[in-house]
C-alpha cells in the first residue's frame, strides 16, 4: 500500500487548493454584483446616512481582501455570518436543509447505483439485443428531459391521476422514518432517473471497450461461461471509470437537486439557494455555493481514489 | 511412422474454410486446410503474417474471433464435430480438454486477479478438482516449469511476475484439467532469447511428461523444428505442404518452403576496420542516464566510424534504445559526452542546430505507428525536404520521387497513398525513406525487422546494405536478433543492464572465447537442427538455463 499513500495525499493536497480558489471566486462574484448591499436592504427610500451607517455596521467600507479572510476565517469554523434577511445564523439556518438534502441524495442513490451498474451490466451481456435496445432507448429519453420535467410527469401520474405519493415533499425534523422516506420517495425517483442513465450507460460502455482484450478471449477459451466473462473478468477492470462517474453523479444528486426541490418544494439547501437569491440574501448565497463547490471536490476526490484503489498495479507493488 | 499411425487420432480437421467479415463483405481467409494430430502427437503450423495460423489454432478449439466464421468444412475432436456442436458442448471441451496458450501472456492474464485464481478457474468451472486440490496441483505444475518460488509464485497478481515467467505459468494453466491438446500460439515470439529456451524446454517437457498433443503456432522455424513431430507449412490460407520435421528440414519440396528455409542466407561481408588516424562519426563518450530516479545507463562508450554498421544487442530492459534517445537528445545524459565527427553535440536536442539534427536520423521498430495514419506518403516523406532543405513545389515532387525510386516503391503508385494502404515491409521502406530525406550520415536503426515476416525483412536489411554502399552511410543497429546481427553487422556492441559487456569486430564477436553473457546470448539463438535444444540442454543442465543461467553468470 506503500505507493497509494502518497498518491491519495496529493490529491488531497489538490482537492484544498481548488477549494481555496473556488472561495475566492465564489466571493468575488457576489463582490462584483451591480449594486450596494446596504442600499438593497434598506431600500430605495432609504437616506444616504442610515446607508452609511448600515455600511458602517457591516463593515462594508473595509477593502474586499480582508473581509474575504474574514469570511473564508469564520466558514472554516462553521460560521458563515448572519443571514441579511432574517438576521438569524446562516449555519443555523442551512444545517437542518443540508442534512435533509444529503437524505434526498442518499436515497437517490441507494434507488440509482444497484439499478444502474445492475443495469449496465445486463446491457454489456446482451448488448445488441432488445433488452440492450429498449435500455438504451429509455437511458437516452431520460438524460435528455430536464429533471423539473421528469418531476412534473411524475407527479402527474403518480401524485394527481393516482394519488400514491404526495405532490409536495414538506418533510419536517420531528416526522418518522417511515413517513419521511414516503414522502422523500418522488424526488428521490426524479433525480435517480436521471442520474441511472448516465452511469449505467458508462458502466456498459466500460465493460464493452474491455471485451476485445486478449484475457477476455483466454476466458472465453477457458470455458467460462458469458456472464462469468462479464462479471468476473470485465467488470473488476472496467471499475475505475464506473467508480468515475458514479462519484461524479452522486456529486450531481447533491449540487444537482435545486431544481427538483423547487418543483417539489422540500426544504433543502436547494431550495434556500433559490429564496436566497431572489432575496438578495449574500451570505446564505456564498454559503450554499461553498458548501456545493465542497461536495462536488469532494466527491471527484472519492473518484480520483476510488479509481486508484480499483487497479491491482497500484494496490500491490512489485 | 508407422508406431505414429497406430495412435488414434485426436483431432481431424476437413476442408477447413474461414471466412472473415472486411468493407461489407465476407471474405474467405482460410481456404480450405485438412489437418490430421494423434494423441501425444506435436504438429508445428507455420508461415508469415496472415497465413491464418492462429485463425486455424482458434477453430481447432471451435472459436473464431469476432468478425469471423466457419463457412465450410469440419473439425472432428475426438469424434465430436465442433462445427455443429452447441455452445454449451464446446465450451464444456474448451479449458478442460483443448486449452490455449496465447502468444502474450502479459496481456492475457486479467490483471486484476492473483495468477493461482486464474490458473483453478478452469478446473472448478469444469468440476475436475476442488479448489485446495486445484492450488495444490497449481503450486506441483509451477515447480514441474521451473519457476521460482513455485509455492508462493501463484500469489502474485500478474504484473508482479516477468515475462517469461509469466508465459510459463500459462502453460501451466493449461495444464491444469490435464487437456488432450493444446494449442500454443506463438508462445515465444515476445520474449528474449535467453527466457525463450526456458520457457520452449519448459513447454517441451511438459507436453511429454503428460503425453498431451499440441499445436505450435509460429513464424520461427528454429523453434519449430525444436518443438515438432510434424510441420504443416501455410501461406496465406493454404496448406503448402506437410511432412515430418527432420525431412522437412533437410528436404522441403516447394519453392515457397525452400524460400523459407533459404532466408538465414543473406550475409555481408564485414569492412574493413578504418584507419586508425580517422575520427569517428559518431563518439559516444562515458555516457550515464537516468529516468529520473532510476539509471538505466551507466558509462557506456563505443564509436561509429562512416559507412560502418554497429550492431548493438542484449535484452529488453539493457539499454539499447535509451543510448540511442542519448545521442538523438531526446533523453540529455548526465554524464558523458556524444561527440560529432570530432565536435561536441549539445546533450538537448532543443539546443542542437538544424544541420546537426539532419545529420543523425532514426528508423523505429513499429512502422504503423511512426508514420502519421492521416498523411499521404509523399506528404510524409517532403516534410523533412521542406524542413531541412526548404524545398517547395516542383523541387519537392521531384524529390520524393527520387527517394521513392530509392526505395523501390513506384512514385506513381505510392505517392497518393495513406500509411494503411501499404504492408507492413513497404511502410517501412516509406520510414527509411523520410529518414534519407534529411540527407544524413548516421540512421540509427530501431528493431527495424523485428516486426515484419523473414522474407520481408530480409528485403529491408538487403535495400539498407544497398543505400549504406551508395551513400556511405553509418548505421547503429538496435537489435536483440543475432540472425540479423550475424548478417549485417561490423561491430557488436552487447549490452547488458545498462553498461557495454563487450564490443569488437563481427568476425572476433561470432567466434569463441566470448565474454560470458555473449556466450549465454549467442548459444541461446535457436538454430535449424532439431536437436539443438537437447543437446544445449543437456550442456547447461537443466537447473541451468535462461534466467537461471543468466543470474549465474551475473
């Protein structure tokens, strides 16, 4: 294991540096918007001393850099400052959403990644036949609608025409487990469907493009039957691209789901990213946006050593 | 003959007829080949590229590669037509009774399982033992072959374990349902020929302790003649002619073979060593490097003096093409020097100047590769005269006529023409001609040959004797084949893990006392004689052959 040490610790390494650079940008950006915060929360009628002094409290005045370090100093400590609109702590405020968001995703993934690799798999072994077809078909369907889309369908059919699920997802922190998976169920269904075409799609491609090695022919003239050429002799070696965009989809289920949150109004992150803009909300916006930026690094990290782990050369050295 | 006829037959191949699927159409590849094999009975099937050897090995084994079918004709093993058997029929047959050992066994091995659950998988998916059974009689093989540390050998994930090792624990898994036959495609062809003698001896012994027929796939008749009871000669899908080895070899009856036999022939003559008071061409000078942290070179020295050809041999993995990645300055050394005609070279290639680049061209082995798949072949070989010599228009068509005409391809023909629409012999004439483009005086010569069918390549190693005489050339010759060492060469460089063991004269080189290693090297080239391997066997004694014989000498 002595080589993978140092590797993982690289991209560690990497994977903080991006971080840094992404909090620099996503600070700059709010920076750069057109307009005075102070001016937005007081309002057009405000005069040009309370302004001032709201500026002065906020400590506006001061340049861009230092309240950048002041910014990045508290988020490392979990304190993103107090939210504009409300004055309430933005941590506060985002912790309960993000669990509940980290739930949405969970279960998306729980339906996605069994379905998809399962899937994908039986595509490689009767590729070109019509189950491969018709998954093909339906994978390609799936990626090109929009999520809110495929979420209004769903509750078409599933919430109004059968009354099955709810139509709004309103989970609260005091609701069962039971309950709270029933009422998590279809949006969970939206972005799992999704998000199984991709990987399914990946893992059958990766398993294709390895059916022409030399050790896929030995197998076959070993005897071993089609599926176990699949399962035993591809697939461990087509590992590293599946665990590729598995991680980069499961980090799309997290940073992906404004949009189906909006459609089924559950309280996550995504939702109070979608308020918060249109409130002008700053803090909670560059909040939201590090904690995105974080995942999805974070989630390319899992990928980078995951898909390491998965090959045996470097696993076990000479 | 007639103690061979009273065993039964094992395999019965009738009007064998192989289409293959090319531009929408399919096309027969294998016209129609009888094949007759007894128990214990080894057959060598040999011929060039696309002789259908290997396509003839699969379909004994009822296989045929994707793109590929059985259009006529049958394959009667052991009274079952594998032709018409189902599925499931063949590939209960396939790893139990008929195993296959492939060429590269580097590639066929999954990387991503350890070599001991490779080698059981046939035997539990066959139900012939249990798998502590399995890995028992894996570990009595492993030491039956030879390899070291056969208890712990199997262990291993496949990247962890040498070549040769590599290509005798697939004879191994071959072995291990104890086949009828086996089909051994090209086994040695990737290996060094010191790991070629233990992997062939291995193989040989093998086949006779288990009595187990075979069919030995290869273009090197020295290995054929090592390893056959009878020989079967193809040429592009047909059956030239077939007869016991030792008859084969002192007496073929059609011209085709007798060509095939006659390719060892060509042999020049070496110079004259030059006087004394000449500067070398090229002086390379104490030379060390390193790919990063590891030295693959360590003070290598020797000279190449104008219209001579140096040879430079060992094994993979001893240095031979980093010293020529050293005086070309794609690799700058770290101590040394390369001297040109007397003045010192730049060690980067970026510093050197166009003329001193021009003068030193390279050849490499892979001419699929080397030359760009999208460039038409007068468009590959005027890069250079554009480069170098700024020619346009016109100068330039004229030109490469004239280098085509070098290299006796038809300018009318070939100018026109993508790499893909050549063979492999005339691609890599089109690489020697972009090397003449650039006027050099030194070409070194990457495993030029080592790619291509003997007589091919024996047209290539004639067409680089011709230009040498007319252009006063000077070659560096990086080979492992001593047959072409033998043939072209005025001076020997043998290396060895990174360092020059010995060097001298062709004529001094081929003729004893040699330094060891060049001993081991040279006596490790299979020749004609079908009893060259007993006999060296017996000389070493078997503890003491290839890698064995090697780590003793070192």
């Amino acid at each position: 294991m002595g080589g993978v040490l140092p590797l993982i610790g690289k991209r560690l390494l990497l994977g903080l540096v991006t971080l840094l650079v992404v909090s620099i940008i996503i600070f700059g950006a709010v920076e750069l918007l057109p307009g005075d915060i102070a001016q937005q929360i007081l309002g057009q009628s405000a005069t040009a001393e309370t302004v001032a002094a709201l500026r002065e409290e906020l400590g506006l005045n001061r340049p861009a850099y230092v309240r950048y370090f002041e910014w990045l100093g508290g988020a490392i400590q979990g304190d993103f400052g107090n939210s504009l609109a409300n004055q309430r702590s933005v941590a506060e405020q985002l912790g309960p959403r993000f669990a509940n968001t980290l739930f949405l995703a969970a279960l998306a993934a729980v339906i996605s990644v069994p379905l998809a690799i399962g899937l994908g798999v039986l595509a490689a072994l009767y590729r070109n036949s019509v189950f491969d077809r018709v998954a093909n078909a339906v994978s390609l369907v799936s990626i090109s609608s929009p999520e809110f889309f495929l979420g209004y369908i769903l509750i078409v059919f599933f919430a109004v025409q059968n009354q099955i699920f709810p139509a709004i997802s309103n989970v609260t922190p005091d609701m069962e487990m039971g309950e709270r998976l029933y009422r998590t169920l279809l949006p969970a269904i939206t972005m799992a469907l999704v998000v199984t075409a991709y990987m399914m799609r990946m893992t059958r491609a990766a398993i294709i493009n390895l059916l022409a090695s030399p050790y896929i022919e030995m197998a076959r003239l070993k005897g071993v039957p089609n599926s176990k050429v699949i399962t035993r002799h591809a697939l461990p070696n087509a590992l590293a691209p599946i665990i590729n965009v598995v991680a980069l989809n499961l980090a799309y289920l997290i940073t992906g789901v404004v949009l189906v949150e909006v459609v089924f109004v559950y309280p996550g992150v995504g939702q109070l990213l979608v308020d918060s803009v249109t409130k002008r909300d700053f803090p909670v916006v560059q909040a939201c946006c590090l904690i995105f930026a974080a995942t999805f690094i974070l989630f390319n990290l899992i990928a980078d050593v995951g898909a390491i782990l998965s090959n045996p050369r470097l696993r076990h050295p000479k | 003959m007639s103690e061979e006829e009273k065993k039964s037959v094992l395999l019965e191949i009738k009007d064998l007829k192989i289409e293959g699927y090319s531009d929408e159409k399919w096309i027969e590849i294998v016209h129609g080949i009888d094949l007759t094999l007894h128990r214990g009975e080894v057959m060598g099937l040999i011929g060039e590229s696309g002789a259908g050897k290997s396509t003839i090995g699969l379909a004994a084994m009822g296989f045929t590669r994707d793109g590929c079918r059985i259009s006529n004709g049958t394959v009667l093993f052991d009274g079952m037509d594998l032709t018409t058997a189902t599925r499931s029929e063949r590939r209960a047959l396939r790893g139990s009774r008929i195993a296959y050992v492939a060429q590269s066994a580097a590639a066929s091995f999954n990387p991503a399982h350890k070599l001991i659950d490779q080698h059981t998988e046939s035997a539990l998916l066959h139900k012939v033992n249990t798998k502590v059974e399995s890995e028992e009689d894996a570990i009595e093989l492993y030491r039956r072959l030879r390899l070291p540390n056969p208890e712990e050998i199997g262990f291993r994930y496949p990247h962890q374990v040498s070549g040769g090792q590599l290509q005798r624990a697939m004879t191994a898994m071959a072995m291990s349902c104890r086949p009828d036959l086996i089909i051994f495609d090209e086994p040695t062809t990737a290996l060094d020929v010191t790991t070629q003698i233990e992997v062939l001896a291995a193989v040989r012994d093998i086949v006779d302790q288990f009595n187990t027929a075979a069919l030995y796939i290869t273009h090197d008749l020295a290995v054929v003649a090592q390893m056959a009871d009878r020989i079967k000669v193809l040429l592009k899908g047909d059956e030239v002619e077939e007869a016991d080895t030792r008859k084969m070899l002192a007496d073929p009856e059609e011209d085709y073979t007798k060509s095939l036999w006659a390719v060892r022939s060509f042999k020049r003559e070496q110079k004259p060593p030059p006087p004394a008071s000449e500067t070398p061409l090229i002086s390379v000078k104490n030379v060390s490097a390193a790919y990063g942290p590891v030295k693959v070179l360590d003070g290598v020295s020797f000279d190449i003096y104008r219209g001579q050809t140096v040879a430079v041999v060992g094994e993979s993995g001893s240095g031979k093409s980093t010293t020529a990645r050293c005086i070309t300055g794609l690799l700058p050394p770290f101590e040394g020097e390369i001297l040109y005609d007397g003045n010192l070279l730049p060690p980067r290639y970026q510093d050197r100047t166009k003329d001193q680049l021009r003068q030193a061209q390279m050849i490499y082995q892979m001419a699929d590769t080397a030359l760009n798949p999208k460039k038409t072949i007068g468009e590959i070989i005027g890069r250079p005269l554009q480069f170098y010599a700024g020619l346009r228009g016109a100068d330039l068509k004229k030109r490469v006529d004239q280098l085509l005409d070098q290299i006796e391809l038809e300018p009318s023909l070939y100018y026109h023409r993508l790499p893909s629409e050549l063979s492999g012999g005339q691609k890599q004439r089109v690489g020697i001609a972009r090397s003449l483009a650039a006027e050099p005086s030194f070409i070194i010569c990457d495993e030029v040959t080592s790619a291509l069918d003997q007589l091919v390549a024996e047209g290539i190693l004639r067409l680089l004797d011709r230009l040498q005489k007319e252009l006063n050339l000077a070659y560096m010759f990086i080979t492992h084949d001593l047959a072409t060492v033998r043939s072209i060469a005025d001076v020997v460089v043998v290396m060895k893990e990174g360092k020059v063991v010995e060097m001298g004269p062709k004529d001094e080189m081929f003729k004893p006392p040699h330094h060891e290693y060049t001993d081991l090297l040279l006596s490790s080239v299979p020749e004609m004689d079908p009893d060259w391997l007993t006999n060296l066997l017996e000389s070493r004694g078997v503890d003491n052959i290839g890698e064995a014989a090697h780590e003793k000498k070192t």
